[in-house]
C-alpha cells in the first residue's frame, strides 16, 4: 500500500496490510507538513533460522510499533522517543515498512527447540 505523503490525511486513518502470514494493521495520519505518524502492531508467525544449525522454525511475532515518517532529510533531534523514517520520493510504502522490519526481525539470532534441549555441541557449521 502506497500513498503519496501530500495526500496523507490530518485525520487518523487505518491501514491493513499482510506479508506471507504476518499481518501490519494499525493507524496514521499526518502531524506536520513534513512529518507523518505511524500507530501499529506486526503480528502473525515468522520463520527465521537457528543460529547454531541453521535450521529454518516459525516464531511469533508480536510488535507494537511508532514510527515518524519524514518527507525528506529530517533535521530535528527532539523527537527521541520515535524512530523516524525517511522517504525521499515523497511516497509513504507500507509494503516497504513492513519487509524493513520483518527483515529486522529476521536478522536476530534464534535458537530452534532442538539446539537449546542440546548442549552436547557449541555451533553446527553448515
């Protein structure tokens, strides 16, 4: 889902999005002429590998998640409490938010069930 960041609305808006079995639902709305937020939460199952075999297993993921997003190069350093995004085609992705931080999230280790019921070896190398 794209929309273009002039036409975000000052009004709460929702969206609803679903990328292979995880789900980003939640609201925006514009706060600024440059500024937008995002109120959301990811959930759904993910797999992800085992960093000891390599083996891929599902998880669930539970996110509650702010976002700013900025229309160009954000200079303000007082906002601290938030993530802030920067688009530069003046187009607000929510496809592209939610593979950003599915990809985050895939990019931690994990441990399968296997690996931590195991303590004969350290790592599997594969």
């Amino acid at each position: 889902m794209k929309i273009e960041f002039r036409k975000i609305p000052l009004t709460l808006s929702e969206f609803d999005l679903e990328s292979n079995s995880v789900k980003f639902i939640g609201i925006f709305s514009k706060i600024s002429s440059k500024l937008a937020k995002i109120d959301g939460n990811i959930k759904g199952d993910l797999e992800v590998d085992c960093c000891k075999c390599g083996q891929p297993f599902k998880i669930s993921v539970d996110e509650k998640i702010e976002f700013l997003v900025s229309d160009g190069i954000y200079s303000k350093e007082n906002e601290e409490e938030f993530i802030v995004i920067e688009v530069e085609n003046h187009i607000l992705d929510f496809s592209e938010i939610l593979e950003s931080e599915l990809e985050s999230l895939q990019s931690e280790y994990y441990i399968c069930n296997t690996c931590k019921n195991n303590n004969d070896y350290v790592e599997i190398e594969y």
